[in-house]
C-alpha cells in the first residue's frame, strides 16, 4: 500500500518540478527580451522631421485581424490577430542635442507604439463601420481588416541610431525604460512563484503531518499548481516586445450622439 | 451482441472497448477511494494509464460521438469529464477545429510544438502543458464568446460543474485520499493528451499534406489506444471512424509518408528522443515522400476546417 507520507512527497516533487520549469521559461523569456533590447544598441531620443511613408510617415505597425460577432441583442465584434508587421519606411529625425539623421528602411525592423495609440487606431471609427463589419463578422469566414499605427512628423522617438545596431528601432515608448520593467517584471513573477511554493510546501509539512494546517497548504498547493500555469502564459505575453504583443480588440456599437440644446439651437 | 448494439444505444460495435476503458477507469478511482486495500502501486500506475485513455475516449467521442442517442452523448461527455477534469466539449475548438488545422487564424495552433524551447528536451515534454493547457483554455473562452455558441456554452459549463463539482464533494469526503488517488490521475491524463500533441508533431512538417504528423504503427499499441496511433490519417480524414483508420493509414499514408515517421513503437521513441538524446530534433525535408507519391483527392485544410466548424 502507499503510504500518504510517500504520496505526499510525490505531489511535492510534481509541484516543485512544474513551479521550477514555469520559473525557468519565464527566465528564458527574459533574456530573449535583454538581447533584443542590446541588439538596438545606442538608443537616441529626437523628433520626427520627416516620413518617407504613406502619409508622411516614418514608421508603422500592422496587425492583420479577424472579427467575429457576439450576437445577441446587444452585438459586439471580438478582433483575434493574426499576424504582426514592422515597417520603417525612412526618414528624418532631429534628435536631441541638434544633430539629425536619416533613417533608412532597415532589414530588420522593430516599431514600438504605446498602447493608447494603437488602441485608438483599431477603435471603432463609426457605427456604419460597425454594421458594415458586423454582417461579415457573423460568417464563419470573419471580418478581416488591418491594423496601422503609423509614426508621423512631429512625434518624439526613440531610435536606435547606431549605424552597428543590428535591429532598426523606431519607438514611441522609451525602449530602455520597457525592458527593464518587463525584466523587473519577469523577476518579480519568479520570485513571488518561488515564495508561493515554499509557503504551500511548508504549510504541508507543517507538524502535525495531514492535520489541519498541514491539509490547507496541501490545497493551496493544488490551486497553485492550476493557477500558476496560465499566469506564466500571460507573463510570457506580457514580455512580449510591444511590436508582437497580443491584442484582443473589441468594437461594440458607437452610440449616437443626442443633439443637445445646444447645437440644435437655431443660429439665431 | 452486435444488433443489440447497433441501432440501438451505439452507433458501433467496437465503442464497446471505449466504453469498457471508461469504466475501468472509474472503476479504479472509487476503488481506491473507498478501498484502502487498492491504494498502491499497481491500482495508481493503471488509473494515470486509463485516465490517458479516457482522454483518449475524450478525443474519438468529440470526434463522432458513440451513441445514438444525442442526450446520451452529453451525458457522456460530463462523466469524460470528471475522469480527466476538465470539460470534454474543450476538444471542439481546440482539436477538431484548430489543431486539425495547425492553425488559428493565421496564428500558430494552442497546442503548436514550437511553444515550448528548452535545449535540453526532456524538459520539453515534461512543460508542454504547462503551455498549452492555458493556451487552450483562453482559446476556448474567445471561441465560445462568439456568436451562436450558447448551446455549447452551456454544455460546457454542465462539463465543468460536474467534473469539479464531483472532484469537491470527493475531496470533501477524503481530501489527501482524493489528492493522491483521484486529482493525480486526473491531471496525469489530462496533461498526457496534450504531450501527445508535441509527440506527433515535433520535427514533422506540418505545412505538407501527408508529413505532418508522426504515427505509431504498432498492433497491440493501437489496440489499446483505440487506432489513435494513426494520426497522419485521422488528420486528413477526421470524420473517418476510428475502427478505419489502420487500412487507410496502409493504403494512404504509408505511400506518402516519409518512413521516419512511421514509429513501431511509441516507448522507444520517447526514451530515444526525451531521454537518450538531450538536444530537440531538427526540422528534416519530410515532405519530399509525398511529392514523390501519385496525387490522392485531399479537400484543402480551409474547407476542412469550415465543414467541421459548420457540423461542431
């Protein structure tokens, strides 16, 4: 027969086991991050003077997305993406300090936008849209659409200037500041992993052993165990760089406007 | 036996054996809770097997449900459940429709190999679900927001009561019995079912028609496992029953398949490449078998994909 005492320490090995492997992903994740932020190399922060792109700019994310409907009576749109796309098309940029560069379309591009500004851009932009979309978005086949962010003249950027860098940067976001609070925060994610197993573990085997104390750290470490799994999916993508992160954009239906006194007053 | 069974309560004579796989699963679980005598060695290894083969069960009923009668097939789904504690009806989007495809939309599958990337490769297998169970679970939750889902939702949900609701009232009853002789070997099966997914496809290239998938070609094996070692032909034909799948692996695959991928035994493939050998096998040109093979009538993966949506 199995004693508990060595079933115990089986479900200690397998708590420990997983917690340690989630930690190690998550320290991989990390340093993945580190060497992409050394690969910008010198990072320089300026203003956009000109964009060789459409529009007049200098710089663009597109996320290629699928809608689908809700339903119901109160239908909503939920965009999935499907893929992600850096695009410098040149340009010029006053950094600080009064020097100015050109910006060549690298090969291999990473641009950065803060989330604000791409939220606005995969907004709903009117409620024709949202029924324009929301016939297609109930079909199996979806609503497809494409995501631009662009960066244009007049914006501050952080670029990687370096002629040696070997990935071009251009990003709204001071790059620096990002990775390392996505590192602090891949760290902090460890440790607080860490802290929480040995706290289960312990309570287990806290005297005397399968009585009370002991049987509540043993069911912590269960929920644990289930819980800390899709928390180390959603730090990896947490630490995913800002040009590949996921989103899940939703359109609900704009509400129009009541025309207030105001503005249907008559001129007069 | 046979017109007893036929017509009647299954749709096939030999989902007898999955049927028989389920109850000696359950079997085992209540022994060991209600038997002191059963909790060892032998009764705990045959549960975390059988909890495997119960969601091996999860995944041919999800397929092609056994019986007849549709509330009978719910039914079932809620008591697969509770054997590998999480809701059967999972396997709809996550399976049939996505990973069928290897594809989400245009983004890599839930249960995609390439989610995982230690270099030592043991570690592969031993994480994998640490990935992908999220992976899917979040996947399912978009899926399910969609419109014209609530039927499934609330399948879904009576899944989900019932497997956790019943695993609460055991740990109420016996909480360290339950931990260590049923929450193991439900977990254990659970996330065995998504290893598979990085056993058959790693190192296979899942662009081609025919080379996408590894396959594990040995009789007693497949006996057991209900033909699910057949898994180039179950991807290409997903409503071919599971009883089929051994002839048209022979008249279909084999012509196509490059011979690497055709594994006569899953054990030593596992202690060859997990354990033997530290570093992750690379990417080999696979696909060149099919093109050297006369053309077969393959629907493409998006047509697929749409009839099973539409049946699901």
């Amino acid at each position: 027969m199995l004693s508990r005492e060595v079933m115990g320490a089986l479900a200690l090995a397998i708590l420990w086991v997983n917690t340690l492997l989630i930690a190690a992903a998550a320290l991989k994740r990390a340093a993945e991050l580190a060497r992409l932020g050394r690969g910008f190399g010198a990072v320089a922060k300026g203003t956009v003077l000109r964009g060789d792109g459409p529009a007049g700019a200098l710089a663009a994310l597109e996320i290629e997305q699928v809608g689908r409907s809700s339903g119901g009576a109160n239908p909503h749109i939920l965009f999935h993406d499907r893929a992600h796309a850096c695009r410098v098309f040149g340009g010029r940029v006053a950094l600080e300090g009064g020097a100015e560069v050109d910006l060549a379309p690298p090969e291999d591009a990473e641009v950065w936008i803060d989330a604000p500004t791409v939220a606005k851009a995969a907004g709903c932009p009117s409620e024709a849209a949202f029924d324009a979309a929301c016939g297609e978005a109930r079909k199996a086949r979806g609503f497809a659409r494409s995501v631009s962010a662009f960066i244009v003249a007049g914006q501050e950027v952080f670029v990687a200037a370096e002629s040696g860098a070997r990935t071009g940067l251009v990003s709204t976001l001071d790059p620096r500041a990002w990775v390392a609070k996505r590192m602090s925060l891949a760290y902090a994610f460890v440790g607080a992993e860490v802290l929480v197993a040995a706290a289960c573990t312990a309570a287990s085997l806290q005297a005397p052993l399968f009585g009370t104390v002991s049987t509540a750290g043993a069911a912590a470490g269960l929920v644990f165990f289930l819980l800390v799994q899709p928390a180390g999916t959603s730090v990896r993508d947490t630490l995913r760089p800002p040009s590949r992160a996921p989103r899940h954009d939703q359109w609900t239906r704009p509400v129009a406007r009541e025309p207030s006194h105001e503005t249907s007053r008559s001129p007069s | 036996m046979t017109p007893f069974v036929r017509g009647r309560l299954l749709k096939h004579p030999a989902e007898l054996r999955q049927l028989g796989i389920v109850a000696t699963y359950l079997g085992l679980l209540g022994g060991m809770v209600f038997v002191p005598a059963c909790r060892n060695v032998f009764f705990l290894g045959a549960a975390c097997y059988l909890s495997f083969l119960n969601a091996v069960v999860i995944h041919n009923h999800l397929h092609q449900g056994i019986f007849e009668s549709r509330r009978l097939n719910m039914l079932f789904r809620t008591v697969l459940s509770f054997g590998a504690l999480y809701p059967a009806s999972a396997n709809i989007p996550s399976h049939n429709l996505v990973h069928h495809h290897f594809d989400d939309e245009g983004q890599p599958d839930w249960a995609a190999p390439e989610s995982v990337d230690f270099r030592w490769n043991l570690l592969n297998l031993i994480h994998f679900p640490n990935v992908a169970g999220p992976n899917t679970f979040s996947g399912v939750s978009r899926w399910k927001a969609v419109a014209n889902r609530t039927e499934f939702g609330r399948q879904y949900l009576y899944e989900n009561v019932f497997a956790f609701g019943l695993t609460l009232v055991l740990f109420v009853h016996d909480f360290w019995t339950t931990l260590f002789f049923v929450a193991i070997p439900q977990l254990y099966g659970a996330r065995c079912i998504l290893r598979i997914n990085l056993i058959q496809h790693d190192a296979c290239d899942i662009s081609s028609d025919w080379n996408h998938s590894r396959n594990f070609v040995g009789r007693v094996f497949n006996w057991i496992m209900c033909n699910n070692g057949y898994h180039t032909i179950h991807h290409n034909r997903a409503g071919m029953h599971w009883t089929e799948l051994a002839e048209a692996h022979a008249r279909e695959v084999v012509p196509r398949i490059d011979p690497s991928l055709d594994e006569p035994s899953m054990v030593k493939y596992l202690l060859r490449t997990y354990l033997f050998t530290p570093a992750r096998p690379g990417l080999r040109r696979v696909a060149e078998a099919e093109r050297r093979a006369d053309p077969i009538a393959l629907l493409p993966r998006e047509l697929r994909r749409a009839e099973l949506e539409a049946a699901s």
